[in-house]
C-alpha cells in the first residue's frame, strides 16, 4: 500500500508547474518554458451569472393578465408545479373546487417528493448546488475555473470559467476562442471527442453542447451555430459526460435521472439505459481500450457496465458514494475513492477469472506531515478527483480541501 | 417476396424465423396488455374490490376468449405485414407529389384496406369487453307508438368506425412517418434488456396517437357521421332510436365516458400494432455473427465476404456489414482470420473480399454525390430563372424554389435568358424523371412517374390527350413566352411582383398552367429529402467506414504477413476522395440545415440525420488511421494532393 510519507516534501514558496522525473519542478507561470499559453483568471473581474428565475420574473410580468395567460404561462415556464401554484395563488378569481383541488394536488406532490427526496437526498439540492456538489472541480461554485480539458491528441485545451463561456488555447497560436451559448449555464463538465480536431462537449445546467470549433478558424467567438444542443426530458443538470475511445459515442449522465443516455451525437439520437438503484448518476469515466464504463450514483453503489452488450455489474460500497475513478489504459484496473474516506481502492478485471469479488485499498492518503525549510505542511484529505495518464506510469490525485 | 424459392437462404433460415419469433411473444404478450385494457376499461373509483373481482371474472369468460383469438389473428396478420413490408432504405418522397403517390399506391391502399378491417376488428373486440351500452349493434328499444323494436346502437357503431379511421391513420401515418423503416440502434443490447427500455416510449406513442385520432375522428363524425349511421340503418333494417342524443352533434359527443372509452381502446389498438412493430424491429437488426471463413466450399456463401457482396438481400448485407463493424473493434480470433493466408497458395482472399467490398460501397456512393453536385450545378441556375419567369407572368410561387432563389431581386429584369423555350422543358418535364430527383427517390415504382402523372402534374407533353383538350390556343399562344421571356412580359406591362407576395389571381382561362405551376411548387417544396434520400442507405456506408478504418487500425499491430499494406494507398485514397464529395455535398443549400425533431411518433426518424453521422464517422475513420499510423504514412504511395489533406488530418486542423 501507497502513503503519502513516501512522497519527497512539497516546497510552500513558488508555484509548482510539472513533475519530472520524480522532482517537483518549481517556476514562475509567467515566464513561458513551454510552448503553451498560461493564461491567468482573476475571480473578481469574472462575473458570475445571477438570475434567479423566480425573482426576476414577478418584477416584469403583468400581472393584470387574465387567469388563462398567467396559467399558460405558469405552465410553459414551470411545468405542472406553476399551474398549481398559479391556480392556488389566484384562488378568488377561480371557483372554490378548482382551487381547493389544486392545493390538494400540490400538497400530495409535496408530500410525494419529500418522501423521494427523503430517500435520496440529493433531489433536494437545487441545480447549481447539486453541480457543485457533484463536480470533480475543488470549490466549484466559487472558483474562477469551472471545468478544463485537455485535447487528446494535441497541444489544446478548453477552460470553463465561471462567467459560464468557454475559452480554448493552442500551442503556438495567440487567437484564443471564447464560446458562448444561451444553453451554456452552470458548466460541470468539458471533453473533447477523440479522434476529432474539433468537436468539444460540454455538459451544462439544461441541456447537452458539442461546440465544432475550426481549428484553422481565426474567429475568437465562434457563432452560437456552431453548436449543436442535445437535450432529453427529464435529463438535467448534467453533471458527467464520457466519450467512447473511438469517438462514436457519447455518454450523460444527471444525478436526478436514474438512467444514462447514449448518444450518437451526429445522427442526434439517443439510447436511455435505465437501472433501478442509485437515484441517479454523478460520474462517468470510460475505460482507454473501451471496453467498460464506470457509473457512480448518488448513492453508495456505482456500476461498471461492459460496452460490448451494455450490461452492468452492481458494486455496492459499504460506507460512500463514489466520488471519482479512473482506469488504467488496458481497461484492467480501475481506481476509485469513495466519499467520507481518505483511501484509494482497486478493482482488477479480466476477461479470464471473470472479475473480481471486492476491491483493494492501494493508497491511504490521511494526512502527513512534511518538515520543510518553511515551516510544516500538512497534506492529506478526501479525493475529489483522480486521473491516471495514458501511458499508466502516473497518478494524478486531486484532494478535497482541509477544513 | 415470400416465395421461398427465389429467396436467398438468409431470408429462409434467419429473417423468417425471427420474424415468427417476434410475432409469437407478440401473441404471448396480447393477453396482458388485453387483461390491463379489460381493467381499465371497467374500473370504478367507487368499488375498486368488486371491480377487480368482476375483471378477474371476466378474463376467463368465453366471449373474452374468443375476442382474444380474434386479437391473435389481428397480431399474426400485423406480423405479416411487418415482414412484407419493412425496409432498410427508407422511401423518401423527395416532393409532395411523390409522398401523394406513395399514399395512393394500389400496394398501400390494400395496407389500408387491412388496417381499418383489423381496426374495427379490434375495436368490435374492445367494444364486446367494455360491454354495457357498447356490446351489440342492436339494442331493442321503443318507439313512439309503444312497441318493441331493435334500434340501431349508435355507441357500438362509434366505436367500429372509430377503429376503422384509426386504421387508415395508423396505415397512412406508417407512410409519411416512415413507420416501416428499420433503423439500426447505434449500441447493442439484449432484447429483453431493449424492449424493456423502449416499453414507456410505445405507451406514450400510442395513447398521444389515441389521443390524436379520437380528437380527429370525433370531428370527422361531427360532420359525416350521419351518412354511415342511415346507411346502416337502412341496410340492416335497424330503428334509429330518437331518446338519446345522436353522438353527431355537441350534446352527443360531450360524453366523458364515451371519450373515455374511446381513448382506453385506441390505445389499445395501438399498444397492440406498435408491441408487434417494435418486437419485429428488435428481432430484425439482432446482430448475426457471419463466420468468416468456411472449412468447406459448399459453406462459402454463409461466409462474411460472400454475404458482404450481397446484391439481393439488402438485410443480409446490412447484417454482414454490422458484423464486420463489431468484428473489427472486439473481436480479435476473428480479425486474425481475416488478416490470414488462404492455406494453399498464401494468399488473403478474406482482406481482399471484404476491403474490395467495402470500397466499392465508398465508391459508389461518392459516385452518386457526384452526380448529384452535377446535376444541382446544371440545374440550379435554369431553375432559378424558370422560377423568376413564374413569378413574372402573374402567379403564385413562392421563394421556395430552390437555393439559387437567393439572388438579388433587381439584376434579374435585365438579364435575357439564353434557352428560350428549353428552360420549362428542361426544368420541369424532365422534373420528375431528371436526374436531380428521379434515381435519388427509391420508390421508382410511384405511379406518378407513370405518363398519366406528368399529365395530372400540368406538363405539356405533345402525345397527350390532354394537351390540346383542355389547353385553349390562347393559352398555348402565350406559353413559350410564360417560360421564357421574363424581359418581354415586363415590357408588356405585367407586373414584376416580388416571389414573395401573391399576385392578382390569374384569368379563369389559364387555370391548367396555373395547376401546372402549383404541381410544380409542391414538387420541389422538399429541398432537403433530396439530401435525405441520397444517404437514405447510409447506414452501410457507416458500417463500412467504421469496420475497414478498424482493421487498418488494429492492422499495425496485429496483421502478422503485410496483407493490409498492399490496399492502404487505395483505402486512403477513396477515403479522401469520398471526403471531398461530402464536404462539396454539404456546401449545397439545404444539405447542412438540420430536421425538426418529430417527438412522440412512433416511425423512426433516424434517417434524416444518417449524412451527418456519415461525415463525422468518415472523419473520425481517417483520423483513426491517421492517428494509429502517425509519420508512417508518409511511406505510403498516394498522390500529392491526398496527401496533403492527409496532411491536415495529421495535424488535427480538420
């Protein structure tokens, strides 16, 4: 087993810019030693979108409408829940009956949802706080950076930030795009397809966004119809997506949809897969050679599902939800951590002894201490993401902040 | 197509037998969803326990019984007709014309013969299990002098009409929906794990489609319900009984219960079609594992390279092809046999089979792009001009002609058109059958590509009848200048009205070029079935980009003797070439626009987005071998141009 004690000691002054060689590489991120942008967010000078629907909406509609405009309305914007309110709120200009039955009606939702709600708790949260609870980014809702993504093939990548555009850097290019859409709220999560040059998915607060973005394009704001929006009722906040190794398909998944959708992005067609259990589905990360699929609910329980049949295997977690896992790039082990636990668990699978019955502890991360020059360091916590690079020699591990 | 003999062994052995499968957990499925209908239909928020128990009861009566073997002859005649009548390639009607004949079709006219028979069949059947006042057709009753005859019961008679109509839109809607079309699911599942999933989908297809028709048959009866009802009436000699409310006016149609019940059984109906439609497709596009190479010689032709080169059997090609796709990314024994030496004499019969078998497919599609790019560049601009001079000569045509509409109004009035005459010949006889649209349509077997159809569609053919009968010689005085001389007839004082706005309506003399023009403004209101219907089979394409990009991929490492070298400058080649066509392709106005997404119909619209799945799989196809071969490619012996594309891909500027 791994600890953080076999780790040579973190230096607190500098910035530490890459591991090479098993040293820290320590450097000032102004001066440029790669051939790569470095450039820099402030969160003050990023604003944050805050448009609360319901404020908002009491300060310019006209309330002198009749009942049947405020109820089509009520209906268009909220659904079922509107109308009920609308009709209940309005309760002098409606017969008595219709009024009483709809604050029965809403009662009896209530009632219904709070019993969803109460067991999965989750159902609770409203969007952005169940993105922030869900994201694999450290302090999501505050932090200027939102969601990053490298390229797969080449020297590119996309942040998310928190004013909800996109911006995308290359090596050796100044023009660096910004993306904006009017889908484009609450970003939890950015990948680019493989085996492409252009085609980036965003997961966001409503919907789904492949942006195709010209690579030899000089534009920096690529129009809104280079975007292409895929949505599913039923289907929102995304909090995950995955692409398959080989670019043909794309995984969604919400925490309040308990099944997961498969898309074929360009055809625009979608495949739900549906399992009981869980509540919904927080985390998605696909294994390099393709052959399994990770699927973390909201509850303590994920599924690996093999991608040749689409057929899933139930692994119950005695203590957590799992926040986050990886595979290695033959598809035969996957790494995960489990919410609550300062420790990294394994799972080997093979096609041979087919599978394995419970999963390793293979890294304890509770906290050190390093004596350094500077004083102490404590390091150690919760995993909040982990990522293993392509040619598996190096785990990168991101930890959840100390209280 | 059901005789046996000419039929490949694929359809006899495979496509048959799973059809009958489908059909039979159709059968085995008729008494749950009968069992779930016979509860809705009698439920009772009053007595919920005696209720139950009556349904309960029920179920095991005779009459249900033999409504449940009338149900299982509907389910096996629906089967049949799902066999006979399902394609691979959807019929796209490239104008509305083409889409009216298809509706009019002597083959879909019996369909919608059948349908509204096994309709009413169905609905005779849920009308005896609601019982009550819907049982029979005569009901006694008493007329005004007292005495005691049998009275027509109207309530009964809804329902069976109902459950014709529905019929008719089920069959009619099958058409324009494209209901018959079997599109292949872009994942693989189990069936039972994929019916499961697809279930709550055909529940709310069916009861928003029941909700529809009973909407429109209500209407429908509203205004023509009298007819039947004295046509039944006299014939069976049946009373029509004067207490209660006739169902064709408000009074009678605001019967909640009736709408109620007519809902509940429609959707039963529909429940019943779509269970069988959706298990046929289920059971249709299950992957068959093709072997790839046979010990015997007698067993060539169930091989995957014999079954690829299929020219008859569509379905066994598209099923070999699936094959090849999901053999070349997860099967590795398999892909060994395919990079394998034939035993005596070492050669790769199996890579040459398939390779050439898959670029001819590429071939030949980029053939068909082609074409099209030439005929749309030939065509485009004398259809502009054959459209302006509409619009000059005083009649309705809107700017929906074509792309080329997009040119500036003014410069036209002074631009003399250069084939005077030719143009509306050119332009619009040969409409139907040119190249633009005719072989781009794969329902050639339309009647309106018949000489009775360009007659109906207004076109002056010289032979016809209907030229010199109807036309009046002032007509025919006038008609070159109609289609060719836009400068003359504004000299002449006619209006130039912009295409937009609709001009003085023509003289009553003029009404069959009028109707000519008309025809002609809704044979080319589809601008983008022509892009649909080019890649209307492009799902093989797909597949063939998918399983030969594969191959050449998992070829670096696992292809022991070279075989795959010796084609690469080839497959390359044809990739980029076909890239380039489909780049051209989607240049073309209205090819890049996407479809309106039709949400709760039951057909499938995959088709309308297949040629956007067809770029992005051929580029992630090059990408794929560009990536897995990296600078090697340079070693390859393909020309500068294509490598310079090649170029790009390398450098992920695509």
């Amino acid at each position: 087993m791994c600890s953080l004690s076999l780790f040579p000691s973190p230096t607190a002054a500098g910035h530490t810019l890459y591991e090479h060689n098993n040293e820290l590489v320590l450097g000032d991120p102004i001066k440029q030693e790669y051939d790569l942008p470095s450039p820099q967010f402030i969160r003050d000078s990023l604003k944050g979108h805050s448009r609360p629907d319901s404020s908002s909406k009491s300060a310019f509609l006209d309330h002198r409408d009749t009942l049947w405009m405020r109820s089509a309305g009520a209906w268009r914007d909220s659904g079922l829940y509107g109308l009920l309110d609308e009709i209940t709120d309005s309760a002098e200009e409606v017969p008595r009956w219709l009024a009483v039955g709809s604050g029965c009606l809403q009662a009896l939702l209530h009632w219904v949802s709070s019993f969803h709600g109460s067991l999965f708790p989750h159902l609770t949260l409203s969007g952005d706080e169940m993105v922030a609870e869900f994201s694999q980014m450290l302090d999501w809702s505050d932090s200027a950076l939102r969601s990053f993504a490298w390229h797969p093939h080449t020297d590119k990548f996309a942040v998310a930030l928190l004013d909800d555009s996109i911006k995308i850097y290359k090596s050796r290019s100044s023009t660096a795009p910004t993306l904006k859409h009017r889908c484009q709220r609450s970003v939890c999560a950015l990948q680019w397809k493989p085996l492409c040059g252009s085609a980036l998915a965003v997961a966001c607060q409503t919907c789904l966004l492949i942006w195709h973005v010209d690579p030899t394009s000089l534009s920096t704001r690529p129009s809104s119809g280079c975007a292409q929006v895929l949505s599913h009722p039923g289907h929102a906040p995304i909090t995950s997506i995955a692409w398959s190794p080989t670019g043909t398909l794309l995984v969604s998944a919400s925490p309040v949809d308990t099944a997961m959708m498969v898309w074929d992005v360009a055809a625009e067609n979608c495949v739900p897969l549906q399992r009981v259990g869980g509540g919904g589905i927080t985390y998605l990360s696909w294994s390099p050679d393709g052959s399994r699929l990770l699927a973390a609910t909201p509850s303590p329980l994920f599924r690996v599902w093999e991608t040749r049949m689409w057929t899933c295997e139930r692994w119950p977690c005695l203590t957590g939800r799992c926040q986050s896992g990886c595979w290695s790039p033959d598809g035969s082990c996957l790494l995960f951590s489990i919410q609550g636990e300062r420790l990294i668990y394994a799972l080997t699978f093979s096609d041979l002894t087919g599978g394995p019955k419970t999963a390793t502890v293979v890294a304890d991360l509770s906290e050190t201490t390093f004596t350094g020059p500077d004083g102490d360091i404590i390091v150690g916590g919760e995993v909040r993401s982990l990522s293993w690079d392509p040619r598996g020699e190096r785990l990168a591990v991101l930890l959840k902040e100390m209280e | 197509m059901l005789s046996l003999k000419q039929n490949s062994w694929f359809i006899r052995k495979i496509v048959i037998w799973r059809a009958v499968a489908s059909v039979a957990w159709s059968v085995i499925l008729l008494p749950v969803t009968a069992a779930l209908f016979l509860f809705f239909s009698r439920f009772s928020f009053c007595h919920p326990i005696q209720c139950l128990s009556e349904c309960t009861s029920l179920l095991t009566a005779s009459s249900t019984i033999f409504c449940l073997v009338v149900l299982c002859g509907v389910v096996l005649m629906t089967g049949f007709f799902n066999l006979e009548f399902y394609t691979l390639v959807p019929s796209i009607p490239c104008s509305r014309i083409a889409l009216l004949g298809t509706v009019l079709h002597p083959r879909q006219c019996v369909h919608s013969l059948v349908y509204c028979t096994m309709g009413m069949l169905v609905m005779w059947c849920s009308s005896v299990t609601i019982g009550g006042r819907y049982s029979t057709l005569g009901t006694p009753c008493r007329i005004e002098s007292g005495e005691l005859v049998t009275c027509l019961n109207e309530y009964h008679l809804f329902l069976l009409l109902s459950g014709a109509f529905m019929g008719y839109s089920y069959s009619f809607l099958g058409v324009v929906q494209n209901i018959y079309y079997v599109s292949f699911q872009p994942i693989q599942q189990y069936k039972y794990l994929c019916f499961k999933g697809s279930l709550p989908m055909v529940v709310k297809c069916s009861v928003i489609q029941s909700l529809y028709s009973a909407r429109n048959f209500a209407a429908l009866y509203f205004f023509f319900g009298y007819a039947p009802k004295a046509w039944i009436s006299s014939t069976l000699n049946l009373q029509i009984d004067s207490s209660l409310p006739p169902l064709d006016s408000l009074t009678g149609l605001l019967d909640f219960s009736l709408f109620y019940h007519l809902l509940i059984s429609g959707t039963f109906l529909y429940i019943t079609w779509y269970i069988t439609v959706l298990l046929f497709r289920i059971y249709v596009t299950e992957a068959y594992s093709f072997p790839v190479q046979s010990t015997f010689t007698e067993d060539a032709e169930l091989c995957l390279p014999k079954a690829l080169t299929e020219k008859n059997t569509l379905v066994m090609k598209f099923l070999a092809l699936q094959d090849l796709a999901l053999l070349s990314q997860h099967s590795p024994t398999r892909r060994l046999e395919i990079f394998s030496l034939s035993q005596p004499g070492g050669h790769p019969h199996n890579w040459n089979a398939l390779s050439k078998e898959c670029l001819s497919l590429l071939s030949e599609l980029t053939h068909r792009l082609v074409a099209h790019q030439d005929a749309v560049a030939s065509n485009g601009r004398v259809k502009s001009q054959s459209a302006s001079s509409y619009t000059k000569s005083g009649s309705s045509v809107s700017s929906v002609m074509s792309g080329a509409e997009d040119l500036p109004e003014t410069p036209r009035h002074n631009i003399p058109l250069r084939t005077p005459g030719s143009v509306f010949l050119k332009s619009s006889v040969g409409g139907v059958h040119s190249a633009l649209t005719a072989p781009f349509t794969p329902d050639l077997d339309s009647p309106f590509s018949s000489p009775a159809i360009r007659r109906l569609a207004g076109q002056m053919e010289p032979q016809s009848p209907w030229f010199g009968a109807v036309q009046s010689p002032h007509i025919m005085r006038r008609g070159p200048k109609l289609w060719s001389a836009s400068t003359e007839s504004q000299t002449n004082g006619s209006p130039p009205a912009s295409p937009v706005s609709v001009p003085s309506p023509p003289p009553d003399n003029q009404k069959p070029s009028f109707l000519a023009q008309w025809m002609q403004k809704r044979r080319d209101q589809l601008p983008e079935a022509s892009s649909q219907a080019l890649f209307a089979d492009s799902q093989a394409h797909i597949w063939a980009l998918q399983g030969i990009s594969h191959l050449v991929a998992t070829s670096f490492s696992e292809d022991q003797f070279g075989v795959v070298q010796t084609t690469l400058p080839n497959i390359l080649s044809s990739l980029v070439i076909l890239l380039e066509a489909v780049d051209r392709h989607f240049k073309l106005p209205h090819a890049s626009s996407k479809p309106v997404r039709t949400t709760f119909s039951f057909g499938d619209s995959t088709y309308k987005t297949l040629r956007f799945a067809l770029r992005a799989a051929l580029k992630t196809s090059i990408y794929r071998i560009t990536i897995t071969f990296g600078e090697h490619l340079n070693a390859v012996k393909i020309s500068a141009e294509h490598r310079k594309k090649l170029q790009q891909f390398l450098e992920f500027k695509e």
